[in-house]
C-alpha cells in the first residue's frame, strides 16, 4: 500500500489509524475552537469536560487532550486544512 493510501479512519503508513473516538474528540476540539478564539488548551479542556466528552479535568484527562490538540496541530500544518482522516482543521489549529 502506498503512502498516499487510506483506509478506515486514517492513513496505513506508520500504523493503524486514529480512533473514532479521538477523532470526534478532535472534531470537538475545533468546534469549540472557532468559537472561543483564543482559547488556550485547558479552555478547550474545560469545554470538553462541560460537554461531557471527558469524564474529568484530571491530569490523565488533560494530557489526552492535550496530545490530541498537538496531533491535530501537526496535522493540519503536513496536509493543510483537510487532513487525511477527513478532518477540516482550517486555520484553528495550523
């Protein structure tokens, strides 16, 4: 398979792709995002755990968020607004 192949929720190069889960957590984030610019990472924490999608504002909660936040960061700066997985970052997190 090559690298520009895709299948199920992302690219097969370099592994399996992202949970759905993730992604609609990523989804979530860039919502929230582009509603409540600027907004730092604990605000889109905050945000998050108010809606429900995570169950706690502790440490291992907010260094989830935190890791999806930069894989969607990078992600958006390799492939641009429109992200591999189907994700639409735009310029929220480039």
């Amino acid at each position: 398979m090559g690298a520009a192949e895709y299948s199920g929720t992302c690219s097969k190069k370099g592994g399996r792709g992202m949970a759905q889960r993730s992604l609609d957590l990523i989804e979530a984030m860039r919502v929230a995002a582009e509603a409540a610019q600027p907004i730092t990472g604990r605000g889109i924490g905050y945000k998050l755990f108010a809606a429900g999608l995570i169950s706690s504002m502790a440490r291992s909660e907010m260094a989830r968020v935190y890791r999806l936040l930069r894989e969607a960061r990078e992600g958006a700066r390799r492939y641009g607004a429109h992200h591999p997985c189907g994700l639409s970052f735009g310029d929220h997190f480039a």
